[in-house]
C-alpha cells in the first residue's frame, strides 16, 4: 500500500461524488414511489440513519492502522474464515461497481446513442476507469478536484433555471405519506449513503485520520441538501404522478431548461456533467476493488488484477436484459437490503476488532 497522501479535500470530494453519482438522475422517481409528497421527510430519516455507519467507519478506519478492510479481516478472523468473511465485503462491491457501469450505459444508450451497442459504452467506461485506476489514488483525487468546480457550477446553473417552473401546489402537500412509506423511502437514502463505507478499502492513504467522523457528517450534509433540492424541485415541475412514470426524472427536468428563450436541450451538457462524477466514482470502487483483491490473494501489485477485475465488472454490467430490471428493479432490491447488510457486516467487524484489542491488552498484562 502506498504512503499516506489523499487530502481532506479530496476524501470530501471522492465520497461526495460517490454518494451523489449513484442515484443524481433517478433520485424524485424512487423516492416519489416509496413515500410520495413525504420523500423530503424520506431524505432527511435516512441522512440521520447513516450516522451510526458513519461513526462504525470512522472507528473501524482507527484500528486498521495502516490495512484496508480487506488485510484487516484477515487479521481479525484468520487466513481461511478471514477471507470468506472478506469476500461479503468485497463481492457486493465489485457488483455495485459493475452495475453502476450499466446505469451510465442505459442513459447513453436511451438519450444520445440509441444504435450504438451496449457493450461498446460498457468498454469505454472501463478504459476511463482503467486509466485513472492505474495512476492509484493520487490520479483519481486530482481528477476530482479537477471536475469538481464543473460540477458546481452546472449544477448552480440547473437549480437557478429550474426553479422558474416550479409551483408551490404541485409540491404540497408536504406530507401525505405513512409513516412505514416514510421509513421505506429512508431506506433508499439509507443504501445510497452507505456506499460511502468504500472508505475504509482506501483508509491508509488518507493524510489527515484525525476527526474523520466530522469529515463524513459534513460530506452527508452536502449531498443531503442536494437530494433535498433535486426531490423537491422535481415534484414542483413535473407533480407527483408525472414524476413517478419518468425512468429519469432529472434528465426530463433539463430538458425543460431553456436560456434566453432559444438556448434548448441542454440534456447532453449536463449528463456529461454525470458521466464525469460517475467516472470519478467508478474509478474509486473499481480502485477499490482491485486493491481489496490485492489483499484477497496476496499479490504484491495491484495492477496485475486490473484486468480481471475488468472482465468480471464488464460481464456484470450486461446481466439484466433490460432497462427496467437494471434501473428499477435494482433500486427497489438495493434500497431494501444494502443499508442493512452494510451495517451488520460493519457491526461485526468492528465487535471483532474490539475483541481482539482487548484480547492484545491482557496478554501484554500477563
């Protein structure tokens, strides 16, 4: 593993953009269908649900000292069960990583290229990856910080002419959902945050570990605040039962964008806007992955798993045969079950860990 050299500000960045790539384009649909009119009470729950992860990260990262996750688990558990422990954390990494490939690949496909095969998009996804991945994190940080004042701005740009088509009656009312409709929207915020716990495959590298759960708290606010105003701003244009029958409510909503009356379609700016977070993201995890494999097998470079990782993330991304099961059907599936596996995986790790510290103090003591 390489020296400690990520920046407070590029963590921020990376886990933002993370958070934010995974559902930015399908956020007001998913969250309408779970918990209607109530999904800003939705987002909000589920932004103080992942408070407890946050804080299971941010002490499981100060006891690995300078392993990833994956080395960690092995140290905890032992060679053989450490390793079949490793793979629950790994497997469902490399599977999101690979899926996220098929979400950016249905967009380009339904928007821009509709003759252009699948798996070619799926292939220049992975060469961008690829390529940043092979520069280590150092490359991918920067490229961050690169993007990220695009993304500021373009997004500025998309609330400020949004906003003039909004209408207060189509938001209100504010709360027309059950409680258990609110809990389930919450769930879905819930499993998107989550992904954040891709931290701890990168923990080493990062300068400054000090006060990392503030770091996460303000990261979680930031997109909070964001998935609040897409959500809200959404629902205001469109109404609720428009909303909900849109496969990618956002891209509708810069569609109806115009400048100066004759500046229209500026659907393509802003999902290259995407594409840019989502390759930030995609490298992170595939980043991640390949390091946690590192680890897995005990190789000494992570670049000689590249390629295998790529396979495996290519043929991932082509499993489901269409857009509804690769979008929809996996939202609803993840939005139930991640949050939980995540939070039970890290519970268990960190009990562990604090078995074994406890275990080192009375041997040093005998």
């Amino acid at each position: 593993m390489s020296s400690a050299q990520l920046t407070t500000k590029q963590i921020m960045i990376l886990l933002c953009f993370t958070v934010f790539g995974t559902i930015f384009f399908t956020l007001p649909r998913t969250i309408m269908q779970a918990s209607g009119h109530s999904g800003w009470v939705s987002i909000l729950v589920g932004s103080l649900m992942v408070l407890p992860l946050l804080w299971l990260i941010s002490q499981i990262g100060s006891s690995m000292q300078e392993m990833s996750i994956i080395a960690y688990c092995l140290s905890l558990f032992g060679p053989f069960f450490g390793r079949v422990f490793a793979l629950l954390i790994l497997v469902p990494l490399v599977f999101l990583s690979g899926t996220s490939i098929r979400l950016v690949g249905e967009l380009f496909v339904t928007l821009i290229l509709p003759e252009t095969p699948l798996e070619i998009i799926a292939i220049m996804l992975l060469v961008l990856r690829y390529y940043l991945a092979k520069g280590g994190m150092a490359s991918i940080a920067r490229w961050g910080e690169v993007v990220m004042p695009g993304v500021v701005v373009l997004i500025i740009i998309m609330f400020g002419l949004s906003f003039q088509k909004v209408d207060v009656e189509r938001i209100l009312p504010l709360l027309n959902a059950s409680p258990m409709d609110v809990f389930r929207g919450s769930l879905a915020i819930w499993s998107v945050f989550s992904e954040i716990s891709v931290l701890l495959f990168i923990y080493p590298q990062i300068k400054h570990k000090n006060h990392m759960f503030k770091k996460l708290i303000w990261c979680t606010i930031i997109v909070m605040f964001l998935f609040e105003v897409i959500f809200l701003v959404t629902i205001g244009t469109f109404g609720s039962a428009y909303t909900q029958r849109l496969m990618f409510p956002v891209v509708e909503l810069i569609k109806d964008i115009a400048i100066f009356d004759f500046i229209e379609h500026l659907e393509s700016i802003f999902l290259a806007l995407w594409v840019f977070i989502n390759v930030s993201k995609g490298a992170l995890t595939f980043y991640a992955c390949c390091i946690g494999t590192q680890d897995w097998f005990g190789t000494k470079d992570y670049k000689e798993l590249m390629l295998p990782v790529s396979v495996i993330m290519f043929y991932i991304s082509l499993l489901p045969d269409n857009i509804y099961v690769s979008i929809v059907s996996f939202e609803i599936a993840k939005g139930v079950t991640f949050c939980w596996y995540a939070f039970i995986l890290l519970i268990i790790v960190w009990i562990a860990g604090k078995l074994k510290a406890r275990r080192t103090a009375n041997d040093q003591n005998t």
